[in-house]
C-alpha cells in the first residue's frame, strides 16, 4: 500500500501537470487571439488607407478639373483682350504708334 505521503505526491505532481497543461492551452488560445488581433488591425488600416487614396484621388481630380476651367477661362480672356486691342488699334493707328514710341523710348531710357 501507498503511503499518504507518496499519495499526496502524486495527486500534486498530477495536479502540476495538469496546471502546466492548461497554461500551455491557454498560452495557445492567447496566441492564436493576438494573432487575429494582429490581422484585424492590419485588415482595417488597409480599408483605412484604401479610403484615403480614394479621397486624395477624388481631390486631385477635382483640383484638375478646376484648373482646367481656369486655364480655359483665362485663354478665352486673353483672347477677347487681344480682339480689343486690335480693334482698338484699327480704330485709332497713329494714336496707338505714339503710344508704342512712347513706351519703346522709356524703355530705352531704364536700361
């Protein structure tokens, strides 16, 4: 027969194995939660990033398109600036050449 002693030592030796048993599964069931943990925070900064591109495209195409607007509003400007200065130029030839001599002598006299 066993003494209680011997008995005693093998239900806590038990008891230890069971214990690191159990921490072992508990260590894998952490690992495996941190692991999805990982993945969901990687997963959601990816869409996070996606969403960004999709703003900062959206933005810049827009801004293309403004500048677009802009640079043809201003070539039609400049246009219709020219077709006045011509017209005005017929209109009035020798007034327009004084001008012209006018400022070609005072730029002359700068350099």
């Amino acid at each position: 027969m066993q003494s209680d002693a011997t008995r005693n030592f093998d239900k806590t030796a038990s008891a230890k194995s069971n214990d690191g048993e159990s921490n072992r599964n508990d260590l894998e069931t952490l690992r495996r939660e941190v692991n999805k943990l990982a993945q969901t925070v990687g997963d959601l900064t990816q869409n996070q990033i996606s969403s960004a591109r999709g703003q900062v495209s959206q933005a810049l195409g827009a801004a293309s398109d403004q500048l677009a607007q802009s640079a043809a509003a201003t070539q039609d400007r400049l246009m219709s600036l020219e077709a006045d200065l011509e017209n005005y130029v017929r209109q009035k030839p020798l007034y327009s050449v004084l001008v012209a001599l006018g400022v070609g002598f005072l730029l002359g006299k700068m350099s």
